[in-house]
C-alpha cells in the first residue's frame, strides 16, 4: 500500500484562502480531484468567491458539498466542512488548523506553514508531528 504523502506549503502572509486560491490556480486543470476541508461555512464561503474570480480571463471549476452525491462527484475540486468522498479525491487540501479526522483514501495532503504568526507557527509543527507519527512521508515547501 502507498503511503500517503503530505506537503506543507509555507505561507507568508496572513491569507490561507489567497493561499489555496494560488495553490489550486497553479495545477490549473485539477487531475486527480482535490476536496478542500474548510474549518467552517465563513472559510468556505470566502473561497468559494476567491476561486471564482482568481483569474481575470476564468475561474476554477469547483462546488461546495451539499450533501447531494450526484453533484458532488461531478467536482474537479469540492470543499466541505466536513470529510466526503463523493469526488473520490486523491488530493485533500486542509484549510483547517487541526489535522483531519479521517485522511483513509487520500493520496496526498496539503498543509500549510503559517510562517507569519508564532501561535499558528507551532499548531503547523504539531500537525506536522501528528502525521509523522501516522507514518506518512513529509515534505516542506518553502514557495
């Protein structure tokens, strides 16, 4: 079996939504599907609009989880509040600042490094040592 890989995607600046926005612009056509677990329905909303209008010339085909399997599955990119496999994603982008319940199924994870805040800093090092402990293979990205 694979082991799941996680990737941790530095931030500078104090905007994950912006973060995710750029992160999920530059894979441009997202191959495999990606769900993107918000910590709550504001953070959710907020990308929802960013990921319309990250481009000037279009925007990132995605939708919000609403319980409806038929809709859900159809999404390239899905964000939910909660973990749902109805896109059958292989990427799972963690919005959040604890580490997911449930990562089963999951080929890749992203995470983020809030290099720009000391508290967040350190919750970004025990998620960190949370999924070494799960043995999963690590990498930092710096940009």
């Amino acid at each position: 079996m694979q082991k799941t890989e996680v990737f941790f995607q530095h931030l500078d600046k104090p905007d994950r939504i912006e973060g995710i926005a750029r992160l999920l612009l530059k894979r441009g056509r997202v191959h495999p599907s990606v769900l993107v677990l918000c910590p709550d329905d504001l953070v959710m909303t907020a990308l929802d609009e960013r990921l319309w209008t990250i481009s000037a010339d279009s925007f990132l085909a995605h939708g919000i989880d609403r319980q409806q399997f038929e809709q859900n599955a159809a999404q390239p990119i899905l964000l939910s509040t909660s973990i749902v496999h109805d896109n059958k994603a292989q990427v799972l982008i963690n919005a959040g600042c604890e580490v997911p319940p449930d990562l089963n199924g999951f080929v890749h994870i992203v995470d983020f490094v809030d290099g720009w805040d000391e508290q967040l800093l350190q919750m970004s090092r025990a998620r960190f040592r949370s999924y070494q402990q799960l043995d999963m293979t690590l990498t930092y990205l710096k940009k």
